[in-house]
C-alpha cells in the first residue's frame, strides 16, 4: 500500500467512525454526531453558560426526573470534533426516529403540551425554551421527550419568547386545521418543515375561529403583525420592559388552554371501523393470530414494524412478544384510536405512525437528508404485512415485483397475508373498476417473492382463502 | 399648561415614530421649561379649572397611547431561530392582556377557594 492509498484508506476510516447527524447543524451551540456508531453532543463554548445553569438550576434533574427530557452523561471532551467545544456528552439513544408528519392528532397535541409543560418548569427555573421546533420531541418509550439539551437558555427579565412564533407554526396551527378544517392536512408539516406558515394557517383557518379569543391572538393576530412588520428591525428600541414574567406566564398559559381545548373525533373513516367488519369469523381470526404468533415466537424479534397495522390488534401481539412495534397505518383515524390505546393502557412498546406506504416518508430537509426517509431508518428485523398485499397491488396499481423489491429492502424477516382475488375484501377493490391485474395471482406472487426472500413456512389460514407466509432476506440468512 | 401638552404631544409623536433623536430633544426641551416630572405631579394635584380638565383629559388619553405605542418597542430579540419583529410585538401588545387573565384566573382559583373554606367552617 503506497502513501496515496494509505492517506485514502485512513480517510475512508475517519469518515467512516466520525459523522455529523444530518438534522444538527442549525444551532451554534453545538451538534450531534456519531463516532464509531455511538451518538455524542459536542457542546460549544458559547452555549457554556447555559449548560451551566441547565444543570445547577435543577432544571436538568425536574425534566428527566418527569420524564420530559432526554437524559445523558458526560462523555470524554477528546471525543469532541472542533476546537469549539466546551464539553461532550452522549445522550440516551431514542429507540426510533419519527417526525411530526407522521404523527397523528393526538400525537402532535400531547409533543405541544409537553413542549409547553417544558417551558413552565424552564420558566420556574430561571431558564427558557430558546426554540420550540417539533422535531425536538420524540416518542420514546411510547410517550413524548425533549431531545434537545441545547434547547434551553437563561432568561433574561422581561424579555419576550423568541420561540413563540415557531410553537404556533410548529404546533398550534397544524393542529388547529386538523381539527377544525380537515385531518389530512397535518400532510402539510411534511411540505413545511419550519412549520405551516401563520398567513397560511390564517388563511385557510375558518370564520368562526375569529370568535375565540385565543384562535384570533395567536393565529389571525399573529399572521397579521407577522406580515405587517415583516422582517423590520426593532432591535435596540428605547424601552428596558417590554414583556414581565407574568405575561410569559399567561402566554404560555394560553396556549395550553389553546391547545388543550382541541379535539379530534376519529371516526367515520373506512378504517377506523375496520375490526368489526373485516370479514373474519372468529375462528379464522384467531386462527390467524395462533399462525402469526407462532412464527413470530420462532423469531424471537426485537423490533417489528407491522405496516398496515389498523388499531394495532398485531402489534399488540408482538409488543406482548417483547418486540418494539412500530405501528404503520396510512389511515389518520386508526392511528389516532391505536395512539388513545396506547395512551390508556400505557403501553411502552408501540409507537402507532401514520405513513402512507404508497408514498411512504422521503428524505427531506437540507439536501433531502436532514429528516431521514421511512426506508433508511430499517431495515426491521420482522415487518408484518397482514391484509395489506391487496391494498398496495389493487388499490393502489403498485406491481407485485415492486412490492416485493421494497419489501426486501426494509425487511430481514417478512411475515406476509396474500388476499386472493376471490376474497371479499378483494372484491371490495375491484366492485367499481375493470380488473386489470391478470398478473395478481398466488403462483405469481409466490414466483416474484421467492426471488428476493426464502419462504421458511406457508400456513393456509383456516375458514379463508388467505395464506401467511414467513419469508427471510438472503442477507439476513447470510448474517445467520 | 399648554407647555406640557406640548410635550406630551411631542413624546407621544416620538414614540410613535420611534424616532430615539426626537425623543432626546424633546427631553431637553422639557429640562428647559422647567416641566419636571416634580412641578409635574405638583400641578396635577392642585384644584383644576374646567378648561384645564378638558384638556388634562385628552393629555392624559394621548400619554396613555403613547405608552401603549411605546410598549411596541422591546429591547432584546436574540436566537439563533428568527422570532420575527410581529410575534415580538404581539406579544407586548398582549401582554397585559395575558397577565391580567392569568391574575383573574388566581384570583378566581383563590376566591373559589375561600368561599368553600367559609362553607365548610359555616356547615361545621
């Protein structure tokens, strides 16, 4: 190996065991980063002050201590990757990423009281949030946590909330168009990543809202100042006050009554009856939760994404297995009832999101990576796709080969329902459209599955025409 | 009198232009006349002519409006994320709004407070 190759291969290794997260590049305060696959927080002198206080204040010790904030600890400072860093610390790894666009009502509701229950105690504390991005929170251990350590500064009196405008774009306008105008518009968080512009959510917002107080101050009121004073500097203006503790207090005290006054009733959509009339007997149904929990208890898996997961009655079954669910489902009224049962029940194992797998999350963000695609955060080691074939071939034109290439791509194990065309629930896709899927049959499906996974187990489900599979990856029998 | 209307006009004509220049002639100019904020006070408390009244009414309207226009000014902006100038401003125009709603809400809590308490002792 000559010096050029050895400068090369020594280059390949570093970029290899040092690697800045995509998502963290916007605060100055410091960054993430991976070395060696292990995430660390390198923490800039100028956020020194701060980081201080966070933690004499006590305010470190109340948020973890609740629940609120990601816990971490000290890690090496040689670990550190620029000569600006004050400190290194490696915080707690969340188990899976998500992001607000797939979040459903209830999802998006609870990360914006818990970002503003932040906020109060920050506030007690002599500290304040210096941002309010969505993408501060994640869901961990089924429930909603502040990511960011960096996130918190000391307050200055009577200084205003810098982060007020980004909490309304982030939090109280999607969620107010989903509520009030349509539920499918907390899409528009994917299309607007640094929130759903004010004027926007103003505009598309209906009259009545004029009529509560709260809708029109920080929605219909803010749009307008917004635009009126646009980027205009009033920096160094001539008065010491401007707003005290109090008002702060009564502002976020708004927003949580604004906040927490909004409901949404998932009902009405096809899906979110679903259970009652999908077509099962009784027997079949059990029969076919008995075949899904054998195969399933034969993997022993750790992680499953159970795509198509309705209310989640599979997920549950694999959560109870000791497996880490994510939960997928396209339908914004399932998701949202399997979130209120997860909620009820307290269930730490399942993480219900709402992804349409015909348009599945793509990278996005800064040069399409700062918020990762739904693909690069697999693959899981068992994905469930239950009753879901038919949807993605008949419902949605998507060729079996297609979907068996994407499949095997986010998948080691697969554990799959094939619907025939003679089924019900088939029937149902074809009743108002010609049939042109000659190519969806069984012994075609086996043919372009077969090519990309090796079959370990057919079961015929009992009293249907329905046959589960359990396939594995050629990589996965190669890593075995 | 009319000196310190005067005045009052000119402030409120500087706050509201946000014109900091102004606002320190203005002040000069009220060290010269001798209107301090003492013979001030020292004139609104002495008995007042209707004409006066009138006029200390309408004074008295506009410096309201000139500190409300003034509130709209903050000092401190800074984060790395941009707050926006409006979301400043509609957070100091609100301000007093919210803080007397979070007062009416304590005050409410306190008062439903005591009258059970005085309920309670009242049935023992």
């Amino acid at each position: 190996m000559d010096g050029k190759d050895r400068a090369r291969a020594l280059f390949a290794l570093q970029a290899v065991s040092f690697r800045p997260a995509e998502a963290s590049f916007r605060d100055p305060s410091g960054f993430l980063f991976f070395r060696d696959g292990v995430l660390y927080r390198q923490i800039n002198w100028s956020y020194r002050r701060h980081h201080e206080r966070l933690l004499e204040s006590g305010l470190y010790d109340a948020l973890v201590g609740d629940g609120l904030l990601i816990s971490h600890r000290d890690a090496a400072a040689d670990l550190a990757l620029t000569a600006e860093a004050y400190r290194v610390i490696r915080p707690e790894p969340v188990g899976f990423v998500s992001y607000p666009y797939e979040w459903c009502f209830s999802q998006l509701r609870d990360a914006a009281l818990t970002t503003l229950r932040i906020q109060r105690q920050a506030l007690a504390h002599g500290m304040i949030l210096k941002d309010a991005s969505a993408y501060n929170i994640q869901y961990d251990e089924g429930r909603p946590v502040h990511i960011d350590t960096l996130s918190f500064e000391e307050y200055q009196k009577d200084t205003p909330w810098v982060a007020y405008r980004q909490f309304c774009e982030h939090f109280l306008g999607p969620l107010l168009l989903m509520s009030q105008v349509d539920i499918h518009l907390g899409r528009l968080l994917a299309t607007y990543l640094d929130g759903v512009p004010l004027a926007l959510a103003s505009r598309l917002l209906p009259r009545r809202t004029w009529l509560r107080f709260s809708r029109l101050l920080h929605i219909h009121l803010h749009a307008w100042l917004v635009k009126r004073y646009g980027r205009r500097s009033i920096r160094g203006s001539h008065l010491d006050r401007s707003v005290s503790r109090r008002s702060l207090d009564g502002l976020v005290g708004s927003l949580e009554t604004a906040v927490d006054g909004l409901d949404w009733r998932p009902t009405g959509t096809h899906w979110a009856d679903y259970p009652s009339e999908h077509g099962y007997s009784d027997e079949a149904l059990a029969e076919k939760k008995r075949l899904t929990e054998r195969m399933l208890g034969r993997i022993e898996p750790k992680v499953v994404w159970d795509l198509g997961s309705n209310v989640g009655v599979y997920s549950r079954l694999a959560a109870s297995m000791g497996a880490k669910v994510i939960a997928i489902d396209s339908d914004p009224a399932a998701t949202e009832l399997n979130y209120r049962e997860v909620k009820r029940r307290d269930e730490r194992s399942i993480l219900p999101l709402l992804v349409d797998l015909r348009n599945p999350s793509p990278g996005l963000g800064w040069a399409g990576r700062e918020r990762s695609s739904l693909e690069s955060r697999g693959p899981a080691q068992v994905v469930l796709a239950l009753a879901l074939v038919h949807h993605l071939a008949i419902g949605g034109n998507v060729p079996l080969p297609r979907i068996a290439d994407w499949l095997a791509r986010v998948a080691r194990h697969l554990i799959i329902e094939f619907v025939p065309k003679a089924d019900p629930q088939t029937q149902r896709l074809l009743t108002s459209r010609q049939d042109v899927f000659a190519k969806y049959t069984q012994p075609e499906f086996e043919r372009e599955f077969e090519r990309r996974f090796r079959v370990v187990a057919t079961e015929p489900i009992t009293g249907t025409q329905r046959t589960l599979y359990w396939m594995t990856t050629r990589e996965c029998e190669r890593d075995a | 009198m009319a000196s310190e209307m005067v005045l009052v006009w000119w402030h409120a004509l500087c706050l509201v232009q946000r014109k900091r220049t102004f606002l320190f002639l203005g002040f000069l100019r009220s060290l010269t006349s001798g209107a301090t904020s003492a013979n001030l006070a020292e004139r609104w408390a002495a008995p007042v002519e209707q004409g006066e009244f009138n006029a200390l009414r309408v004074g008295g309207r506009l410096l309201a409006v000139a500190l409300l226009v003034s509130l709209i000014a903050p000092r401190r902006a800074f984060a790395y994320i941009d707050p926006l100038s409006g979301s400043i401003v509609l957070q100091v125009l609100a301000a007093a709004i919210l803080a007397a709603s979070l007062t009416l809400r304590k005050l409410r809590t306190w008062m439903g407070r005591t009258v059970r308490e005085l309920f309670s002792r009242f049935r023992q």
